[in-house]
C-alpha cells in the first residue's frame, strides 16, 4: 500500500511538472517547481495546488474590458498633452486619460476616513464600497453603522471584501448588513478552475458615492490604519478623493468584480460631468490580465521620467523589469529615491525588501527607512507634473497575482501636493547605505538571501 502511494504521488508529481513546464510564468520558476514535483511530490505537490497557478482563470469571460485601441475621442483629445507620455500605459488598460477632475490628497487614517465616510452618509441613490480587510473593531462599527442608515434611506448598498484578507471578519457583521439591506459579498476564487487558489486575492480599496465622488488608495478597514495598534504605530498611508469622469471608471471596475461573485450588475450612474483641471487615468491590473500590467505599469512610468522618481511603498520587491528601469533613469540622471518601511509587518517581505535595497543602493538609487511608524503609503512621483495613488506595492504580489487598482494624475498642482507630502516623508526617514547589509550578522544576510528565494509569492 504505502508503495503504491508512493508512485501515485510520482505520477502526479509528474503530471504536475509537466503543468509547472507549460504555465509557470518564468524559467526559473518553472525549474523549481519541475524538481521540486518531481524530486519531492510529496512536499511540494499540496503547495503547487494552491500556490502554482499564475492565471485567474473565467474572470473576463461575459465582459471584456475595452480593446487596447479603443479611444474615447473627447476625454483623449481635452487631456492634458503630458499624458501622451503614458500613451502605452493608456493602451495597456484600453482607456485614455480623462479630462476635467478635482483631486483631494487624503494623508492618514483620520482624514482618509473622516472624507469618506462623510462621503459615504451623504449617498441619496448608490453606494460602491470595496476593501481588502474589513475589522469588526471600532472603526469596522462605524463603516457599518453609515452602511446600514444609508440602506434604511433607500439608497442601494453595495459591498466587497476579500475572502482572506477579511478571514476574521466574523458572519455576524455580514449578517447584521444583509438583515439591513445592504448587498454584501466576500471576494472569493469560488470556480472550480481557481477553487484551491489562495495566491489570487482581491486588494483593491474603491468607494464610489452616487457615481460622482470616487476614492482609491491603500487604507483598509480597521483600527490598526488610525494608527491604533502598536507596534506599528503611528500608521502612515494615503488615499485619494477624485470628481469627474473617471470615476465611471471606478465603478466599471466595481462592476466586473460584483459580477464575478454574484452574477449581476449594480447600477451605473453615468459618468459625472468634469469638476476640475486634472486629467486621470484608472489604472488596473489582476492576475486575469493577459500581459503583467503592474510590473509594466511601474515600468512605463520610471521610463517617462526625466527629472524625478519618488516611491513609496511598504513592499520593495522589484522584478528584473522594475529594477532595471529604475537603474536606467538613475544613469539618465533621474532623481531617484524610494521610501521603505523601518518596522517589518511580514517578517519575510521585510528581509528580501533589505536585500533588495541593498542592491538599489549599489546602483545608485536613494532609499530610506520611514522611521516614525510603518509605512503602508502607495505612491508615485514623476517629475513635476504626474502622481499615483492606490493599491499596488512594488512587489510580484501587486504585479501578478492580485487584483489592484491606482489612479494615475497628470496635473502640476497635483503633483506638487504629492511633492510637498513625500518630502515631508523623506524628512521623517533615515538613508540607507550598504552598511545596513554588511553589518548584519552571517546568518542575517543568509536569512535575506533564502527570503529572496520566495520573491514570486511576496
């Protein structure tokens, strides 16, 4: 008996190889997966299963995004003429940049949450709101409050979270909304294909209020991003507020993922009319894309900058395209800086972001630890003119594996208020030089070394 197992699970073993060969995104994943299955079956054929595929399989099925080509003629043509420096990332999403929107920079938890929210209590017909993680704390009490007097007003509910992002949300909470009448879904793989998946997880933060006001950033729903829980306190992130047309985009977005779980549609206000002088572009990206748009998001980006790159995220794990375009613009003579974390959330992140850092460093990229508390803030700076907020780190997870969504603005105002918060940011933090790395003990460096092992899955 315990023979036959043990062929069995070389069978599949080798069945699974022959499925790692074919689909596993790069060679050497390929290789590591094929010995491992091939050599181990038994250690590595149950993570393969929930760990080794690399497409979110069905997701489009029913409603594609736009062609590439596709332009809408009047958003395109009244954009601001900078954004034609973003032309391939605007075919990458099969959108243009849209004209005509007021931007709100939203810096921490008390103002991001405060505006929306405010934001939130004031829906009169449709209410959009999406989170990876969802608390039943204080904060997560006070979302479901609005929530629950806004259905009582007649206005249409409608909530997302992640299935594991959100595993502690306890059914109560759920239940206490739909008792309200307020529409909720956990963001689940759920189809056969995807079942076993855990690597595809839903990060997209989105609230739409009446398909006119849209929010998107990297604030999640619990005490912990109102800096409320140590050791990571005070917590550092920012959201985004935006009016005008692309907001219809936010929505369409909601819309796909709503789809996905429940078979229907909410409603779709028409896009609102322009409110203000930046022109925006929704930037998407999931593991359902058939190109790897995050990494080429960041890359397109760095590439157009000539005078400045400023970065700031939680997760420093470039792949080999982010990293050599960020080492070019370095050689244009680009003013390149990125700000990490000083304090680890995920221990193993934490040590390849050091390793990784190291190597910028070497290169001639400025990178700095953010002391006062953890840094969760997603943002980009280009030159003086183009920022990002939203949901995407700069690592393999945001680029291939999760469903993120950023708003990319082409406005100087903008830009400087980006400018003047990362600035304050960088004063608050402490360069690193290659000491960091040559300091730590033998067995540091080697821990550093065995985490970057994993940087597929960080």
């Amino acid at each position: 008996m315990i023979a036959a197992c043990v062929v069995l699970l070389h069978l599949l073993g080798m069945l699974a190889a022959m499925h790692a060969v074919m689909h596993t995104r790069t060679p050497q994943g390929a290789i590591g997966w094929t010995l491992g299955l091939l050599l181990l079956p038994y250690v590595t054929l149950l993570p393969y299963l929930y760990l080794g595929s690399s497409r979110f399989l069905g997701y489009r099925i029913g409603h594609p995004r736009a062609h590439p080509t596709a332009t809408a003629t009047g958003a395109a043509a009244s954009a601001d003429p900078a954004c034609t420096r973003y032309a391939s990332i605007s075919a990458l999403q099969g959108r243009p940049f849209r004209s005509g929107h007021r931007l709100r920079l939203l810096i921490n938890g008390d103002a991001a949450f405060d505006a929306m929210l405010a934001a939130m209590a004031a829906a009169e017909h449709c209410l959009l709101v999406q989170f990876f993680i969802i608390h039943d704390d204080t904060l997560g009490r006070r979302l479901q409050q609005v929530l629950l007097e806004r259905a009582a007003a007649g206005v249409c509910v409608y909530v997302l979270f992640d299935g594991i992002g959100s595993h502690a949300l306890p059914q109560r909470y759920i239940d206490e909304l739909r008792a309200g009448g307020v529409a909720i879904h956990r963001f689940a793989t759920h189809r056969w294909r995807n079942r076993l998946q855990l690597n595809f997880r839903n990060h997209r933060k989105i609230v739409v209020v009446d398909g006119t006001r849209g929010f998107v950033g990297g604030l999640n729903v619990g005490d912990e991003y109102l800096g409320l829980k140590p050791p990571l306190a005070p917590w550092r992130d920012t959201q985004l507020e935006l009016c005008g047309p692309a907001v219809a985009d936010l929505q369409q977005l909601f819309a796909e993922d709503w789809r996905w779980i429940t078979g229907a549609s909410p409603p779709l206000p028409p896009a609102p009319p322009a409110d203000g002088d930046a022109s925006v572009l929704v930037m998407a990206s999931g593991p359902a894309d058939p190109q790897e748009t995050g990494s080429l998001f960041f890359t397109a980006a760095i590439n157009a900058a000539r005078q400045r790159v400023w970065l700031s995220t939680p997760y420093f794990v470039p792949d080999h395209a982010v990293r050599a375009a960020l080492q070019l613009a370095v050689l244009r003579g680009v003013d390149v800086r990125i700000l990490i974390p000083s304090r680890p959330d995920h221990r193993t992140v934490f040590l390849a972001s050091t390793l990784h850092a190291y190597t910028a460093v070497r290169a001639g990229i400025r990178v700095f630890r953010y002391q006062p508390g953890f840094l969760h803030q997603k943002a980009l700076l280009i030159d003086r003119d183009t920022a990002a907020i939203g949901s995407l780190n700069l690592d393999s997870r945001s680029f291939r594996l999760n469903f993120e969504v950023a708003a990319l603005a082409v406005d100087h105002a903008f830009a400087a208020e980006v400018a003047a918060m990362l600035s304050a940011d960088f004063a608050r933090a402490k360069a690193i030089d290659e000491r960091e790395y040559r300091d730590t003990r033998y067995l540091g460096r080697v821990a550093m070394h065995v985490a970057r092992l994993f940087d597929p899955l960080l």
